[in-house]
C-alpha cells in the first residue's frame, strides 16, 4: 500500500512524487515510458528556478530574448540580458528524465512501461489504480491518487471529474529537433504568428541544433492538415533565410495534442484524487507552454496530499484546498486572460497581432505593455486593445 500513487512521470507527476518523497511518504510513479520525448518546444522560463535551482549549473542552453512575427513577418524583439535571470530551451527527453531521477534519488518508487486505464474500486471507493505491461495487467493500491498522465489520460475521464476533450479545445502541434548551420539569434526564441489560429517556432539549443515546430487550434485543427502547414513553414522563403540548408539533419520528429482553453477549475479534484499537469489543463492558451504551471501544479498537489495525509483526511473537502491555493488560482486567472485575448489576435487573419507589432516597435511604452503580457501575464488595456484595433479601420 502507497501513501500516493501518481499516474505519469513527467514534469508535474515527477515534482509532485519528489516533494512527497522528500516529506517520507512512499510513493510509487507510474509510467508508460520513460524514453517517449514530448513533442514540445522545449522552452522553459526562469521561474523554473525556484523549483529546479541545481538546473542552473546544467548544462541547457540559455535564452535571454524573444522574436515575434505577425503572419506578414511585421518583428518584435525584446531582450531581458541583465534585467532577469535567463530561461532555458531544453530537450524535453534529456529535461524529463532529469526531473524524473530527481524524484527518484530522493525515494519515489518508478514503475516504467506501465500504462494506466483504470481504477480500482472497493465498496464503491476509489483504493488504486491497474496497469497494462508487456507482461500482464498490474494494480497498485494508494489512499491518494495523482493523476498527472497527459490531456490523453484514461484516469481522467473515469475519474468523472472531466469530460473528454473535444478537438477544438486542442491544439495540434508538429516539431522536430535539427541540427546544421543556421542564421539564428542564439540567444533568442522565435515565434511566428499564423493567420489562421495557430503559430510556429524555433528555439535553438546549441549552437547548431535547435527546435522547429508549428501547431493549430480551434476550429482550424478541423479546416487545416497540420502536416502540410508543418512543410509550408519549414519551406517559407522568410524561414529559409534563418535556416538556409538544403538538407538539415532531423534528429527526432513527433507529433501530440494539447490542451487550449486553459485550467478547468471544477474538475482538479474529488474524493482522494487530484488532476495535475496536462491532464487538469495546465497549458497557457496563446503559447502552449506548460512546463512552468504544469510543476507547480504538482508541488501544490503534493503539499496540499501531505496535509490530508497528516490529518488523516483525504476527502474533497480536505483535497480543495488544492484548488483554492493562491498559486493555482494565479495560473487559472492568467489563463483565462489569456484565452480571452486569442481571437482578438488573429481577427481578420493575424491583422490584429501584427498592428500590435508595428505600434510596439513605434511607442516604447506600448512594446513594455506587450512584452509584459507574454512574459509577466499582465493584460491589455482595452484602451490599447481598442487602439490596435482601430489601426485596421
């Protein structure tokens, strides 16, 4: 019997298990595996820090700006070298397991190549989760369950907490890692937003590799094929003149959902079980970044388990407070602006970004106003949301 049983071993399931570990519980952390690298862009912001701050002797590649284009490759550029700390790109395998031995070095339990798809249900009370293995169904019996599997998660949707996501609450994104000679600011990501709803990136992470992707959301996930626009960017002439090889050496390739519409409040927890990570929706809905909330999630979840564990309560009523921590309702409020500000971004294809670009790099008080949107998740006014939009008119 496990104190916690958390269902996946990613960023949030492999924060949650370590601070749990760390306070003595035993916790077993379940994995379908360890060698699947997410297909994700990589970027992780310095607030990683806080949680992670032995990463900062690692060895992932450091980014101190960002580059935004509109869909008519109107440019943004900011650089925040000796204002705050650097954020990272990383490879999301060489990150995962990382924060996943973390875990383990300090007394998680990892069960690899183990797939969750049920409960275990004894008097009508949720008792542990079954696996599939190569050898055989599994069971693992816990008094809290945490699951942290994914917006694909089985747990999820038997849990009764959500339901299943529809495609236009997702977005589809395609990336791959390459490698060769390029024209990249090395110091900067790059984002490039689309005139249907959806952008693309390259974030380096070396001196010739770096990370390409794009993604759709909405109801574009139905109108458009991801693989074509995938090759219609990486052929773009205003690409190609960043990444001016023929022929790049493609190290991995994947494609993945995730979620869009942002944190759903009412289904992060009930009776002896919390959602975390992706599979609660802990991805921001213009950037799709969900590494930062997604481990803040998890060590949240997992303070808010060891209290019901030492009180010996593990019913909802306890497991709320997990809901209701002012970091989580911080990530939710954030998102939630966020989402609000989506379709005005890409009103009458992508017009709307790009005048807010042209206005930015004319009025210095409107560029700190943007850039503290992206990076500090302070909105708009409608003021200057009103005088963007008037510049179409």
């Amino acid at each position: 019997m496990y104190d916690v049983i958390i269902s996946g071993a990613g960023p949030a399931g492999s924060k949650c298990a370590e601070v749990l570990a760390k306070s003595g519980f035993k916790v077993a952390l379940i994995e379908k595996n360890t060698q699947w690298r997410k297909p994700c862009g990589g970027a992780v912001s310095s607030r990683i820090f806080k949680y992670y701050p032995q990463i900062r002797k690692l060895n992932f590649h450091k980014i101190t700006g960002m580059i935004m284009y509109s869909s008519d490759y109107n440019k943004l550029k900011y650089s925040w070298e000796g204002i705050k700390h650097h954020s990272i790109n990383v490879d999301r395998l060489i990150f995962d397991n990382y924060v996943r031995n973390v875990a383990i070095d300090v007394g998680a339990e990892l069960f690899d190549k183990n797939i969750s798809y049920d409960f275990i249900i004894k008097y009508n009370n949720r008792i542990g989760i079954k696996t599939k293995t190569s050898s055989g169904t599994k069971e693992y019996l816990g008094k809290i369950i945490i699951i942290a599997d994914g917006m694909s998660s089985k747990l999820a949707i038997k849990s009764d907490l959500r339901d299943k996501w529809k495609i236009e609450e997702l977005g589809l994104v395609k990336c791959a890692i390459m490698e060769g000679k390029n024209n990249l600011d090395k110091d900067c990501m790059s984002t490039f937003f689309k005139p249907y709803k959806g952008y693309a990136w390259i974030f380096p992470l070396g001196e010739e590799r770096f990370n390409i992707g794009c993604g759709t959301f909405g109801e574009d996930n139905l109108n458009l094929n991801l693989n074509q626009l995938y090759l219609e960017f990486i052929n773009d002439p205003n690409i190609k003149k960043l990444l001016p090889k023929s022929n790049y050496k493609e190290i991995w390739k994947g494609a993945y959902p995730v979620p869009t519409q942002g944190v759903n409040d009412e289904s992060l927890y009930g009776e002896n079980i919390l959602l975390i990570g992706d599979a609660a929706g802990f991805v921001s809905p213009i950037s799709g970044e969900g590494i930062h909330a997604g481990i803040v999630s998890g060590n949240i979840a997992a303070e808010t388990a060891i209290s019901a564990l030492e009180n010996d309560n593990i019913s909802n009523l306890t497991l709320k407070s997990y809901k209701t921590h002012q970091y989580i309702k911080k990530i939710i409020r954030n998102f939630k602006m966020k989402r609000s500000i989506v379709d005005f971004f890409f009103e009458n294809k992508g017009y709307n970004f790009s005048n807010m670009l042209k206005l930015a790099n004319k009025d210095s008080y409107i560029k700190e106003k943007v850039i503290n949107m992206f990076l500090y998740n302070q909105p708009l006014t409608k003021e200057l949301l009103l005088r963007i939009k008037s510049t179409n008119e």
